[in-house]
C-alpha cells in the first residue's frame, strides 16, 4: 500500500473511531464532523487507486462511495431522515453491484447463489412482521445487499486477484453491518449497537475503496 493510502487509510480508521465515540455520547456535533471526514478519506483511497481494466469499475465504486457519504450524512438524523438515507444507500448498493457484475455468470451460479438466497429467506422471515409500512423498502434493499454480495463473490470466482478478495470481503461485511442495523431497528435493541454496526461499515467501505 503506496504511502498515501496508508495515512489516509490511518486517518480513516481515526475519524471511524472518533465516530463510534460520538454515537456512544449522543453527540450530534461530533457525528457531523467526523463520519463525513471518515468517509472523505476512503473516497480519497479509492481516488488514488490506479484505473483498472475496465475503468467503469473505479467510476462506479467512486459514485457508490459518494451516495454512502450523503446517505451518512441523512442517517445521523435518522429519525427524520432514516427513508431518504435507504434510498441514498440503495442507490450506493445499484452502483456496487453495477461494479462487480461485469463478468460472465460462472456456470455452477445458481449453486454459489443459494448462501445468498438462504441469508435471505431467513432474514426477512426474522423481521417480516416487525417491520409494518417499511416491509417493501426493506425487501428491496436486503434483495440488492444479497445480490451485491452474490455478484462480489462470483467475480472474485472467476478473477481470483487480491482486489476481488477485497470487494467479496468488503460486500459481505456490509450484509453484516446493514443486517445489524436492520434487526436493531426493526426487531430488537442491540446493547452497543453503534461499535458493531459502523465498525462494520467502515470496514467494509474501506475493503471496497480498495478493491479498484
């Protein structure tokens, strides 16, 4: 990793954990100021990666990174905006999963795809009925987080390059993370939910800026 990613890489996880630190104290100034900052430094990773082959891949990771940073920005008032911030986020997720399906569908996909479908099923069944008027955002958005984690995977199959590791790793941490949000807000408390679920975030952020 060229020096510069490794400060900014450094600087990110220092603003992430300054934003953990805020959400713990309920404090709104501080998740303005830092979870923005946070996500201003992955960007500036993904920026500094070399264009791939193709270039499309970079530029749509490079949207889908900026729809994250709006879509933070809504959710640190989410009770006023948590609607419009799963729909910044799910035109993130259209901009990934538009990234990593760009190869051929390997012929044992319907086998590789069951995980997905399973984590699916499950998921939905869990929080259906807790769920009320966000039933159909929900099913939307948990469809798009599998199949962006579906299409991760089957390009890391068919590349086998640290970089698709990266985006496989970075898709299936954000499952986990969204996953954890959903079931905190729908279903049941989670105690310190905040280091779980942006600890996770971020993570995943960073192993997609990456993964260019």
């Amino acid at each position: 990793m060229p020096s510069s990613q490794l400060i900014l890489s450094i600087l990110a996880l220092i603003f992430a954990a300054l934003t953990i630190r805020a959400y713990l104290k309920g404090d709104t100034v501080q998740k303005c100021i830092f979870k923005p900052l946070a996500m201003l430094c992955i960007i500036a990773i993904a920026l500094l990666q070399p264009d791939g082959d193709p270039q499309f891949y970079k530029i749509a990771i490079l949207i889908g990174l900026g729809f994250s940073l709006v879509g933070d920005i809504f959710l640190i008032f989410d009770k006023q905006l948590f609607l419009p911030g799963l729909v910044v986020f799910l035109l993130a997720h259209f901009c990934y999963v538009a990234a990593f399906y760009q190869l051929p569908v390997m012929p044992n996909a319907i086998y590789s795809a069951v995980p997905f479908v399973l984590f699916f099923a499950v998921f939905m069944r869990i929080l259906w009925y807790s769920l009320g008027p966000m039933k159909i955002p929900v099913f939307v958005y948990a469809l798009t987080i599998c199949m962006m984690g579906r299409f991760a995977m089957n390009r890391f199959l068919n590349l086998q390059t640290i970089e698709s590791a990266l985006a496989f790793a970075g898709a299936l941490v954000f499952i986990v993370s969204d996953s954890l949000l959903a079931y905190d807000r729908f279903k049941n408390p989670i105690p310190k939910k905040d280091i779980y679920i942006l600890s996770t975030y971020f993570l995943a952020q960073w192993l997609i800026a990456l993964s260019i």
